[in-house]
C-alpha cells in the first residue's frame, strides 16, 4: 500500500466506484497483512516512503512464492526480493511474469514500473572486481529507490592513481557507498578526500585471514577517516537503502 | 585555518596591511604543518568543513600541549580536543586560558565562540543513564559544527512505554544517533519507527558477554531495520561528525 | 519405561499374568540399556518425567535404527527423534511403520499416541520467516510433552505495530519461546512486556556479521529484560522442553 | 508506585483525604518519571509484579543519588540497588539512612521492610567458594522478591559425592539456580538428576583459558543436560529474577 | 626401521648372508629418506619407539601412494595412515594388498601383524554415540602400540547413573582417553573419580555455540579435576599415542 | 586425612587410647567436611592419592583463613595453597606459624614435612626467563607430592644449541614439563627428541597477538610432535600433579 | 607496459616507423586501462619493477577473459593470473594458446618467456607434504620475477635431524620463504639459525583447533626468533614477491 | 663476544698476553652462558652478526640486573635492553653508570658506543601521533644495528595530501617501517607506491573495535598492496632488527 494507492481507493469512494464498506475492508489490511508464517508490512511505505523488501535467502521456497502470490494481488510496484537466485526467480516469474531479475546484484524486481530520480547522485565504488555482486545490490537498490547512480568499480588503494584520476566524479557525488573487502582501505582514504556521508560495505571478499569480511569490517569501523558508517558484511541492499534515505533529504 | 581566516589574510593585502610577501609565508604553512611530531591539518576546513579534531587518548601530554600551542598562534575557532581528561584541561588551559571543559563528554574546546545552528534537529537517544557520557560526546561535537541537538536518555526497549512517549519527538528529527551499550536493542525498534537515517552507536556499558561493547556493535550490525549504519564501539565524536554532514546536506 | 507401563507391569503380577521373575527380568533392565554404542536411559521419564530423545544430527544410520528398534520392542509412546531428515525418516518407518515426520520441526515421533495437555498456554514467537523451523521443533517438542501450544511467526521489531497488535495474545500466554535471529531484539521487547518466563532461543538466521548466530546468541544474553535466559543456538528442543517442564510446576 | 501504594491513594479520594486533582496529579507521573539523564519505570510493578532496580554499575554516583532521592520521595519498599559498592552505599545512606547493605552480594536495599515468602524452594547451587558473591545476589535477589531461598556452596562435580550427599535438598528444590565458573560441569550433572527447571549462571571465576567466564557459558549453553538455560556471566541478578518468575506462577 | 628389523640387518652380516657394505647401503637412508614431498623418518622407532605415521588428511592421492610404495618396499609393520577414506584405502590396497582398513576409525593399517599387548589397560570413554569415531581412532592407536584397550561408550554425565554403574571398571583402568563433544563435563566428573591419568579429547560433535569443538576444548581445559590434559579437537590419534606412552612406563 | 593418618585413629582403638565411637565421630566428618563457604575433601587422598589444594586466587582472605585453620586442627601434612600472594601467606602465617611460602611459585605450604621422592626424575623445562613463575609452580608441586625434579630454563628455540647442549639431561626423564609463552615452539621440538611423556603449558608471556596465552595453547594443541598434552594457561600446578600421577605409575 | 616495450615505442618514433601521435595514442592508455569492471594497471611494472597480477578467486570467468584478452592485446610477458583452476586455465588456453599451467601453485602464466635469474638464491621451505601448493604458489612467483628458487619440503621439527641435515642448504640461501601449517615451529627454528629475512607463511594445513591457519598465524606472529616478518595465510604469491623484492636490492 | 674480541683474544695469545689455556677457558662460556634463570647467547653475533637483546617485560628487576652484570664482565657494546621503564633504568644504571636510555622508544642501551651507517636509508613512517613509541623503538634498533634512519611521522591516509608530499622521501627509502594503528591503512597505500620492502607494525593505539590492534594486524595482513609483510602488535623492536638485516644485504 502506497500513497498513490491510498489516494485511489478514496477517490474510489468519491466518484461512486466503490462504497466506504468497501474501502474499509480494503484499508482494515493495515497496518499488516498475517499470512501465518509472514506479516506483510502493507504500512511500510506510508511509514517509511519504502515498500516491504523480501530477503529471501533461508526462506522456503513455498513462503517466498506465497508472498508474490499476495504482491500481485495488491499490485505494488517495484518490490525488491533480494539475495534471490535463478531458482527463486524462476518461481516468481511464474506467477509474475513480468519480473525482472538481476542476476549480477541477486534481485529479482516485482511488478517493475518506471522510476524517477531527483537528480542528485549517489556514487557506488568497489575496492576490486570480486566486490562488484555486492556493489550492484546497493546501486540497484537505490535506483529503484528514486536515485541517480553513479558506479566505479575496481579503484583500490595498491593503485592510487586509479583512484585519484576519478576524483572529480567522487568529489561530485552527494553520497557515496564505498564496497571493499580485504583490509577495507579504501574507505579510510576516500573519507579523507570527500566532505559528504561515506556508507562503507565490507564485503567477505579475501582469503586466510580476512575470516569472511571480519577484516574490512575492523579496519572500516576503525578508519580515521571522518563522515564514515558502516553497514554488515555484505549487506548491498542496507547500504543502498540508507544512501536513498540520506539522498532525499 | 578556514575560510573567513583566508579571507582576511588575501583582505589584508589589499588594503595594504600585509604585503603579498608576507601572506606567502603564512600560507606556505598550507595544507599542513610539520611539527616532527604531529602534521596540522589546515588544509582540512577548507576540504571538509570541519576544523581539524585533535584525538588526546593515546598522545602524550608534551604533544597535545604543543599541538595547542600551534592552534593558540593560528587562532583557530572551536577546536576540539576529544577523549580529554581534568589532566589534560588542566594542560590546555594553561596555554589558553579561555579554553572550555564539558566533563561529562570528556571534550575541550579551544578559542571556543558561539556557533549558529542550521535549525534542522539531530536528536541523540541512549538507551540507559550509564551510555550518557558517550552521547555528550556525540551531543556537543554536533552543536560545535553547527546543529540544533536534543537529548532524550534512558529510553531503552525493556520499558518501551517510555520509548513510545517521545515518538513525536523523535519522528521530527531529521538525524538520529542511537546510543546503546548491553544488546543494543534501541536501534531495531527506532529504525522500524521512523525514514530518517539512524546512526547508531554501541558503547561498551555492560559486562559478562558484552565483551567490552562487541554485543551491541553486532547487534546493530544486524539490525533488521533500515537506515541504519554503525560507528565503532564508544565513537560519539564520529556519530555527532556524521550527523552533522547529513544534517548540513 | 514410563509411570504407565511400570503399574501395568506390577499389576500383571497381581492378576497372575506374570510372575515376579518374568517382571524382574524386565526391570532389571532399568536403568539403562546397554547396546554398547548406546545406553538407552529406560529410567529416564521415572526421574525425569520426559522420555529419552534421540538426537540424530551425528549419529551413524546404523545407530539411529539400533536405537529405533530397541524402542519397538519396548513399546514406549511418542519417542522423540531430533535433527532427523527424509532419509532418517524413511529408515526409522521400515522399523517402525506408523513413525510420524514433521519436516518442518525435522522430528520424528516413534510410537506417537495422543496427548493431553494440561490447558495452560506456551506461546512460540519468531521474528521472522526463516526462524520457523527452529520454532517448530520447539513447538513440536512442547506439543508432545503435554501443552497447549500457541505460535505467532514474522513479529521483529523492525515492524513493532505487527508485534504491539498481538499484545492480549501474549500477556495470556504461561511461558514465552522467543525465537530470533540476526540482532535478536524481538527478546528484549518481549521481556519488557510481560511478567512471565522468556526462554530466548537464537538461531543462526542472518548473514555477515551473525557469525552463525553468535550475534542472536550475546543480544539475548545481554538483554536488558526481566525474566530472559537463554538457550545454545537453534536449540529449539531445549526451548521446548524447558517451557514444558516449567509449564507443569 | 506498587498496587498498595495506587490502592492507598484511590483510598484517599474515597475519604475526602485527597481530591481527584491531587490523585491525578500523582498518577501523572505514570507510567515513568523524567529525570532527564534517567527515566524510573513507576508503571513497571503493575506491569510484571516487580519493583524497578538500579544497576549502579557504569551509572555516576550523582545520577545515582538522584534515582535513590526519587525514591525516597516516592516511598517505594524494598528498591534494589545491585552491583553497589561500598561508596556507593555510604551515599545512599546519607539519603536514605536505613538502607541496608549486603556487602557479599552486592546489594543496597532502600526502603527495606519484611518480606513474606511463598514457601516454594529456591535452591542456589555453586561449584566452588569464589563463586559465592553472584550466588549471594541471585539468592538476595530471589528473598526480597519473596521467594525462600536455600543456599548449598562447594559442590563442584570434582568431589562428586559432596554433590551426590546433598541430592535429596536439591530434589526438593522447586527451582535451581547453578552458579559456577571455570567448565561449569556443574550444571550438566544437575540437569541430569532433576526434573526441575535449572538456571544456569557462569561466573568469571577461573583464569588462562576461562576468557572472563567464556568457558562456563559455553559450557552451560552446550550442556546436554534438559531444562536448563543460561544467563549472562556473573548475572546474579537475572537468575534470581527469572527463578522468581517460575517459582511464584 | 625397527629394532627387530636392524637387528636381522646386523645378523645377516655375522651369518654371511650380507656383506657390511649391503647392510650400510641399507642403513645410509638412515636417519630419513628423501622423496622430495616427503622425508620419512626412518630413525623415528629407534627413537621414539614407535614407527611413522602417515596424516592423510591434506595431502595428494599421489603422495599418499609414494608413500606407502616406499614402506611396501622397506617392509615395516604396522604402519598407521590416519584420517583415510574408502578412496584412500583404495589406492593404498592397491599397492599393499594386505593393508587393512578400519572404517570406523579411519585408519589404514600397512602390514598387519599381530601384536602383544602389556596387560595394562587403557580405557576408551564417550560421552555419546555421536563420539565413537575419534574415540575408535585413539583405540586403534593404542592397540597397534601394544596395549589393552576397553572401549565405554556413550555415559555422558546428563545420565550419571550409567557413568556411576561403571565405576569398577574405570578405576581398574590404568590410563584413560575421555572424548566428548558439547561441553564435555563427562572429563571433569571422571578426574574427580580416578587417580589415574586422563587425556582429554575435545570432538566436535554438537551445533550453534559448539563452535567446532571449542566448547568442550575450553571446558576440558578449565577442567576443576586433576590429573587432566587435552588433546587437539578429534585428536584420537594423538590421545592414543600419548596413553600408549604412559601405559608403557 | 590421609592413610597414615586413618591408620593411626585405628590403632589408637586397637590400644585402647580411643573408643570406637570417638573414631567413629572423626570418621564421620568423611567423606567431607562443611564450612558452609567450603566443603573440605578429607576424603580425597584416599581417592586420589593427593591431598587436597586450595587454590587462592578469587577467595575472599576470610575463607582462606577459615579453611587453613580447619587444616591446622587436622593436622594434614604439606597441604598446598596456591596462587597465594604475601599478604595471604602473611594472614596465613599467623594461624600455622611453621607455613612455608615459595614466593617465586605462589605456594604456601601448610604443616610442610619433609618429603621422600621416587627416584624418578620429574624435567621441568621453560622457553624463557619469564616464563619461571609457572614452571616453579609445577616444580613444586611436584616436589611436595614425592618427585624428584630437575629444572631447565631459557632453552628456548631461538637458540636451538642452548637447548640441544642439555639433551642428555632431557632424554634422561621420565616426564618432560614443558613451560612456554608466545608461540610455544618449544614443545613441537621437544616432542620430536624424546619418548616420554611431554606435560604442555601455555603461559601469558608475551605481548600483542599473544592474546594472554592464547598463541602458545594453539601452538600447543597443534604441535605435530608425539605424546603432547596441554594443560590451562599458566596452569603450573595442573601440570605438577598430572607429571606426579604419571611418575608414580 | 614495461620498460623495454617503451622504449620499443620511442625507438619507432626515431625510426620514423610510427608517428609520435601514434605513440601518444598507445601511450595515452597509461597509467591504466579502464575495462569498467577492472582498471588494468599498466604503469605498475615502472612503478614498481613487477608486471599486473591476476587474482582469479572471487572473479567471474567473464571478467578474466576479458582481462586475458587485454594482456593478449597489449602483448606483455609472463603475466601471472594466481589462485587459477582447471576451468580458468581452459577458458583462457582458448584466448591465449601458449598459456602454462602450474596445477600445483594454481598459476596460469599468460605470454610466457624466459626469464634469467640473478644468481642469488630464495630458499622455500615446508613443514609438511600437505604444505606444497602454497609453497610452490612462492616459488613459482619468485622464479617468474627473476630468482634462483630452491626448495627443501618435508622438514618440520618433529622430526629436528631432518631439518639440521639441510643446515648448509638453508644457510646458503640469500632469504628464506617458510611456509608451515599447525604450529608453525618450522620459522621459530629456522629463525634461530640464520641471519638472512625469514618470510613466514602460515598455511591452513590442520585441524581441530587450527581454526584456518589461525594457529601457525599467531605462532609466526609470536615467534621469538629475530628477522621474522609474516603474511597472510596461505598467501605464497606475496611471499614470493616480497622474497624476489628483497632478492633484487 | 663479538668477531672483534674473540680476535683480540687470539692476538693475546699470540703476543704472549694470555696463555692458550686462559682463552680457552674464556672462550669455554661459548656457545651461552648459563646463569640458571638465564642463558646469555654469546655465540649469537657470531651466527646472527647482531648481539643479544634483553626483553625486559615480564622478567623481574633481580634477573635483569644479573644479566646486566654479566654483559658488563663481558663488556659487549650497545646491549639492548628493549621494553624498559624508568625503573628498569635505574637499576641497570647503578651496575653500568655508562648506560643510556632512551625513554619514549623504552630503550635502555648498555656500554653504549658510536655506530657508523652503512649509508642505505631505512624509513620509519607513522600513521598518527600516537604511534611514536613504537616507531622510535623500530627506529632505534636499526640505528644501534648500523643503519641510517629516517623518521616521517603522523601522515595517515586520512590527510593524503601530508603522505603525497613526501613521496619523494618515501621513494628513496631502502626499505620502509610502517607503524600505524587503528586500521592501518597507511601500509596499503604505501604499498602501492614503492617498490621497495614494506614492514608492517600493528599498534594497538586505538579504541572500541580496535580489540588491541587486532584491527590494524588483520588490516596489514590483508593489504593489497604488494612487497608487505607484518610483524607482532607494537613490536617496533622486531620490525628494526628485520629492516636492518635486509638493509645489509
């Protein structure tokens, strides 16, 4: 339920198309919808200026194809299932056909419709080309969130002047999602260069001792760097969503 | 040195108060100055908006007295020398006199004067009495840099009656620092309550598992809800930075 | 062994159908029987009040059958086997054919009989979809063992009105299972509540920093509610069991 | 504010001791107080039957003072002041002049008056002398809450018949509360003997490998024993809290 | 090389069925022999009593065979390979079609001969079924090192009536291998009931806070008992080499 | 109460110094013996063959105090408190005058005697100079349970020749106590050169990574020589008394 | 780009067989190529005397083709793509057909030619068999950037004669590469006997309490030996490097 | 004893000054002297080509000073004493009156004598201010060891611009020192900067998830940048003698 839905069904009421007992059985939804084994946040949007986003790796495939069955009832738009596989696609696009499914960022998009943005730009970098996947989580995200968004993958540290050479399109950037895995370094520097928010990914890229992201993740709660925050390992999408938030402000 | 410094500086040349010979001099010191010891960073208002920060835990008092010094001739407004103890101010004020001690957020304030605020509220909750010297931190270092702060403390989610008292006050603030020691459980429940960004701060109160604040930092790293970011363990000045950039944009 | 069949056994002496041999052959068995890779604990429900539960997770299929046997040729009801799966399953019903097999909770249930509860509620939340199957081992666990068992699933903080809106459902329950993953805050909310026992039960639900639960796992302990203790990691047969041994006081 | 003190006052209006006015202005205060830096939960007695407590841990002894001159005003019983020291009693004392202080546990009681019990056991169990001091908080912490408590210290499975000779106290226990450092194997024995509820508390007692009551916790939360669940190291307090619960249900 | 085998060496000279150079060809691979991948350590029975063993786990299929091609060639008996597979045994027979494997442990054994035990006993305890695995491995061990082995399996402490019903012939044991997994109280209840040595062996059997097997390392180590030291989790081979040491003092 | 001394009571029966009820009221203490705080084992060197230990470190001085006096009034010869620091031995001291203190191992020795050793000799080796506390520690011990012990210290690896000068003294114990810090290389060699039984303990020497222990346990447990066990973290007694039970076998 | 190829391309200008715009136009490429998901560092050879490495694990096999088909383009020699598989190593024999494969380092040299050595040797050497593919990931990578190599595998200090039988070998060496998994004792030892850098390599190799080569990570860490300096885990090419930078001072 | 008195002893005896017995019996202590507690390595600068150094922390002021009073017999010239305080100092100066400290490295210097450098310059760089007294430790020990020394300190990636301006500096460096803290960013960025050997040092100046420089240590561990390696958390001691070695190769 969004604004614009919201806003339909009174007018429903207005113009005769609908009666108020209607309506109310419609709105008495909210604030959730109990399908037992999920509650669908039918409020988030009115609440938040989000709809529900469906995480769906250690969910069953059962509860995920019920939840789109209801998404396509309500007829939301742009619904984001993430950490969502060929399988998970597969099963919603029979349901939904016209689903989209990022393969590279893992999320499948529900009821797809076009989207604005406010002109203002939101900068995505990864440290390497491992950390592109988790890169395109957060980018794809804050697209579909209403964003303008910017990528430069693979600008770490070991080559400064790769680095250095964008700066002007970093300097630009109103905030910036800075994704790296290994010692996480890139974030300390880039937040030594920029005077906007810095919304730093650790990702599990590495090996040996970087025990699964635990090392960017240190080094980026560490950084003496100013401006930054971090979100969890590998968490795209919560650093996407936070840089639409901060965008829109 | 920041801008209305350089200004005046370039001002005296042209009314022949200063010859261009003499500004050379004194911006040759740009964008830093070297004293063996410790690099003064002048060059960083300029790039960031933000006075250089002086971090005294760690630094030993013969340094930060000099450090002093150096901002004592630059006359630099409203410096901040964090993680200060009474010994420290002690130090300070003897080099300068009109410096200012906030105990409770362990924080001096050289050359301080008053600062104008963009009207625009960052509120700093705690969920108990004892996180208190941590959100000082957070507090003044935002209303340094120029932002209306308000304070709500001891609204943990064991009591959530008195958490949903001041909902109004907190879905009017444009940023959020959530300060939490122990399960870190605030920042869950605040991010589901509101769109704007939370910065979340662990702290280390607590004892037993709490592992000296490791259980709040995973907590919030966890968190389930959105807009949320995470500051290292205790890092108030980082929380109020941040909060200032996003409440400045 | 249970308190039933030790009176029939004591009563087919006193009708003649046995004789104090025949009986004493069979108790001598109590109170263990030894297979060598295993000591079924016959007198385990006699001190105890539970049957003994065979936690297959480890365990060679050989033994699991072994064990299964044993069970068939002593008749015990409702003998629970944890952590089981398909094919566990499918072994255990050539032996014993009317073996039942709740997927969800991963138990089997040898010899199921019906059961009786005593009337009062334990009430089985999780604060999200994936939580479930540790939810229902817990719920199956607390079902079988005599109690009246309530579950509500998908009430996290993140959306607080979907877990405020279930509030009369709560208070009225006699002990609470909270069942959570990633930060785990549904357990201090819960606590602040209510005024009944709260066992938290975190589950390796979440990705990055959940560190397989770990993160649930210091959350909980480190809850500022009244009344939480804890359980290891996805242990939703401790929960359930502890909440029925409580449940019957 | 207790049901006798919101019956006391109701009472007073009936007699035209107070009018509706004065009542309301009292009940204002519910369901907290504001004290700025702390928040007392006055509605949290009604709401889970007992009295609000006081962690002085990590608190300033100022705030300190200012909660217990709350509570002087307010005329609450038996308020609980925990993880009190010695300094911290003498400036309660000055407020509060019969406040008493249980120096082992370390405990401050304001306000103290008799307390019946229930007459169903508490047993609170340690494995070893250095455990005493949470053992004592827990067993303080159950006794003012009315509960009556039996204490049996040293009993570390090391010397197994110290245990076994006391089977028959611990049989007839209601509850137990097992307190133990080092492994905490303590627990796991209990568990296996009774068919009671077992609240586990690992203590910080030990040295090297221990990790500050890692090894117990661990310990307890992997005890193969049933009915058992664990709180938060050195969490006496909880334990004693949580087996006041169970016991009075 | 063994004592027995330098002896016939030495012998074949006195008897003229060698010359002193044959046999010092023969003893120049003393005290390794060099296979590139490998030094095998010829001297290692002269000087520790007991032959090489050869750790499978880690290393190629293709060492693994060169290896046991240069034992088939040097004829020692006996000789162990650890942590084998079926595919590993495959290969081994192969070459050497006398080797025999034991499954259960893990074990091939490369030229079996019968061997002489001393008459001392070592006992073998598990706490669960779930532990026979590396408690099979540490018993096979000290078989093949001369020793009398008594396998008890599964009498962890959550049933201590049938550890206690064992107690005769524990303490007729003259060193003890304890192996549990979970929190591994089984070793702390056993030290306080022999005055024999035992080695602890960690296994990494359980789930959630288990964490591999640290639990139970941490528990063992902490260990109030004495007389107790740990192994390597799942450790079998180490536990049975070291008790076949102390057995034969 | 040890056999000499249960010897004794029975004889002075046999001479008609003592009735059988007086003995009888001494027997009856057996097998334990309740302070309350404390439950004395006099049952243990019976068991074990050892008397028992009072380990300090966490006892309050009172119940130190009242545990030496109970040991004053029965006489037991060369009982053990350990981790006792001069101000214990001072309060000690004056209830058993003749209490003995090793300052460097932290003993006090309670009515010392002199002690005849096996003949079998105890090696007690350390990797540094630091690491001495703890190796007195388990020399003592040793030495007060009948053992005759040579120490060898400083023959860290670093300087593989001072260690490999003394190998004659090595290879001629019967147990190796092996006392190291950092990463605890010593063991791995030592192991490699002997066939005795090799006694590891970990110490907290060292600084950074050493984690207060933590590297040299690791390297311990993981030591790929033969006939290795680990002990706790600077656990000088454990190893004194295991390295004593194996040397009397 | 390397400097030979520069200089390839000025000698053509003064040739006459290309025009300097031609020359700009490939040299305007510098310092890096910019593939969007990977920016090729071609200035990095005169940067830093070493050409672009390749690290495949955690890549897409898109992106490394298109990374092969660059170097294939650009046409530099003995480009090194590490961490490479039997399917990598395929997919990119088909854009580059003499392409070598080293299975046992997994490298995939691209472009190979000959390299000359300078004369002085690097010595890697292992503690067990199953340390050889990181070993020979060093080795190889030091014989690539110009360096005699030398390797000694198998000598772990179980067994010390081995490792003293090498002693001229290891002394000869001008900087020594260790590479160990366990304990990693091997480099204490070594250290200890030389007086040229000790690069130590902590491998995965082990289990149980290992936890991933953490064990011989700290052990390195700690070791007490002079001239020690460590790497990440398992990470034999930046060994290797670091060895052939040291190699060439 | 150092190539040049053990010469000087040779000259004696060949000028008449000494018999052939009195250096042999001189010349007996190598390879170490045995002090009991202490084993000094005279044999050391022979092998090595550096002298003994004396870690001071954790050995108690009675050995230091005996070992103090050895090397005075022995006059060995510029004998470090690493790890010492003022009390350390003082002592040691009523033995040698001649000794130096150097308080802010920890450093106490006995029969201190000038050095000459071999002119190739090692380059000690800090991250931050607080990092000095490891940095001056490095830096210390490579300048007694024979090495020119560079100090640049506080140029932290968070103010690029202070580390760019000395690049030249940096680039003529032999080999470089890097000491930071915190996250320990400096070294990747230094790294990809030169092409000269890089050595890590993790400080433990930090707070909150700096957990004692394990953020800094995993950093540097997992720095992308080539030519790195890493010593111990803050052991400036360890990176100055492995920069020294390689700066004489």
């Amino acid at each position: 339920m969004n604004n614009d839905k919201l806003y339909e069904l009174l007018k429903n009421i207005e113009n005769g198309q609908a009666t108020a007992d209607d309506v109310m059985q419609q709105l008495k939804t909210l604030p959730f919808d109990d399908m037992g084994y999920a509650k669908i946040d039918n409020h988030r949007q009115l609440r938040t200026g989000y709809p529900e986003v469906v995480f769906c790796q250690g969910k069953s495939i059962e509860h995920i194809c019920g939840i789109a069955e209801k998404f396509k009832i309500q007829g939301d738009k742009n619904i984001l299932f993430t950490r969502a596989d060929e399988a998970v696609f597969e099963q919603i696009a029979k349901i939904i056909p016209d689903a989209k499914f990022n393969k590279l960022a893992r999320i499948v998009i529900v009821n797809p419709c076009p989207v604005q943005n406010n002109g203002k730009k939101i900068l995505v970098l990864t440290a390497g080309t491992s950390d592109i996947p988790v890169a395109e989580e957060a980018a794809t995200t804050a697209e579909i969130m209403g964003n303008k968004v910017e990528r430069i993958f693979d600008v770490g540290v070991a080559g400064l002047h790769r680095l250095l050479s964008k700066l002007d399109e970093i300097r630009s950037a109103n905030v910036i999602i800075a994704v790296a895995g290994m010692e996480g370094a890139l974030v300390s520097v880039i937040a030594g260069l920029v005077d906007k928010p810095v919304i730093a990914v650790p990702t599990s890229v590495g090996y040996g001792t970087n025990f699964g992201g635990l090392s960017a993740l240190l080094g980026m709660l560490n950084s003496c760097g100013a401006g930054v925050s971090v979100v969890n390992i590998d968490n795209g999408f919560g650093a996407g969503h936070l840089a639409s938030i901060i965008n829109n402000m």
